[in-house]
C-alpha cells in the first residue's frame, strides 16, 4: 500500500467529499458564461464547500493558495489565481478544486469552453478528457503507475497534443499531494504498485503546441511557454480488488 493506511471510514469520507466535490463542478458549470468575473466563481465555490459541510483545501495553511479554487484560462495550465477579470466568449478555461471533508483530502479538475467551442478546442478538451479514462481504464485491480501513465500517454500522443511532462499526478488521501507521482507519459510494468485501497488523483495535462511550461509572476501560475492552449482533467481514484472506483464523479 502507498502511503498511510487508510480505515474504512476514511476511504468513506473520501467516497463523501468526491460526491460533495463532483456536485459542486455539476453546478458550476453554469455559471461559466461571457461577463462573469473569475472571482465571482471563486466566491461561489467557497460558498459552497462551506454549505456543504468540506473545507477549501487550497486556502489552509498546508497549502496557502490564496482563492479556493484555481481557474485557469486559455494558455495557463494549472494554480492560476482567480483575478477580477471577466470571462469571454471563446476562452478556454480550467477548474481546479481540492477539498477536505472530514479530515480527507479529495482533487478533480475540468476543461470548458465559454460559448461555442472551436473544432481545434473541442479536440483539445476531448483528447484530454479521453486520456483520463484512459488511465482509469487501465486499472484492473492492483496495477503499476507505469500501466497508467502509458494509457494516458498513448491518448495524447495519437491526437498529437503536447504532453505537460513536468507536471503529474500524485498520491492523496490524508494530505493532497502524497507518494507516489503519477506521470501522464510512461512504461508499461514500470513504477511502484498500487495496492487494494490506493487512493491517486490521475490528471493528464495537454496543449495544442508544446510541451515547455513557465511560472508567471505571481509564483503560482503555470502557463505554456508557447502560448498555445492548454487542458487539464483530473480525477481521484480509489484501487479496488479488481479495477478503480472513480470518487469524484457523480
């Protein structure tokens, strides 16, 4: 097993917070129209995790971002602080939240575009999200980070999208971000095993362009360092006898 062991009540209180954390991105949605400010969403979303009983991850001191979720609009790729900025028709924009609900950390990000999208956008996202799946797929019980970094890494590669290398997916469960790293490229029957009760959040990152990123400024912003468009899809995935149970979809 990676990681602390978990009991069942804690693997329950993430079941819980995935459930909690999936119906806030349901009703969300929505609300990404043209002329909405970022902070006006982030202030929703605090809101909300407050109603419904989780705790913004992102504004505690183990992590001291300064909003409670990250939204990150065409070029940026990840940990984009939300500004006073409005959203346009045709922006690309990515939603990045971690909460923590009794004491247990869930992590899921999406893709969407304000308006209609683009047939380029719409290839962007849907790659993206596929090499997600892809990489829960590959989870038929107990199973090598290898396995799963590869699926998502075939995905991307034949819908020829820049792979973000330097940044990956992890451990999580008692902290959010623990052992091991889940890269989104790799090798088949590489990397350590995932045991029955593993909990890692998989989040393929993806450009139109390549794969060179840059932080910006505020110290938390990652962007490409093209300028390309980018996407980001994550999910939180508890190992199971003989697959993965997704924890933070509906």
């Amino acid at each position: 097993m990676i990681g602390p062991h978990k009991t069942p009540g804690e693997i329950q209180a993430m079941r819980d917070g995935g459930q909690i954390l999936a119906g806030i991105f349901r009703d969300l949605k929505p609300k990404v129209v043209a002329g909405v400010k970022q902070t006006e969403l982030d202030a929703w979303v605090a809101k909300e995790i407050i109603a419904r009983g989780a705790e913004a991850t992102y504004k505690t001191d183990e992590v001291n971002f300064p909003a409670s979720i990250c939204i990150s609009v065409n070029e940026q790729i990840v940990h984009s602080i939300p500004t006073d900025e409005a959203l346009q028709d045709g922006d690309v924009v990515s939603f990045d939240l971690v909460i923590t609900y009794k004491g247990m950390k869930v992590d899921s990000a999406f893709t969407m575009v304000v308006g209609q999208p683009t047939s380029v956008q719409k290839h962007l996202i849907s790659a993206t999200e596929r090499s997600l799946y892809a990489g829960i797929d590959a989870i038929k019980g107990p199973v090598r980070v290898g396995d799963i970094s590869a699926a998502v890494e075939k995905v991307l590669k034949d819908a020829k999208l820049g792979i973000i290398r330097q940044l990956v997916g992890h451990g999580i469960g008692h902290e959010m971000h623990q052992p091991p790293e889940v890269p989104n490229y790799g090798r088949k029957g590489s990397g350590p095993l995932l045991g029955v009760g593993d909990t890692i959040a998989i989040e393929p990152m993806a450009t139109l362009g390549g794969e060179r990123i840059i932080t910006e400024d505020d110290d938390w912003t990652i962007s490409t360092r093209d300028g390309s468009l980018a996407a980001h899809f994550e999910h939180t995935v508890l190992i199971t006898e003989d697959g993965a149970e997704v924890l933070t979809q509906l």
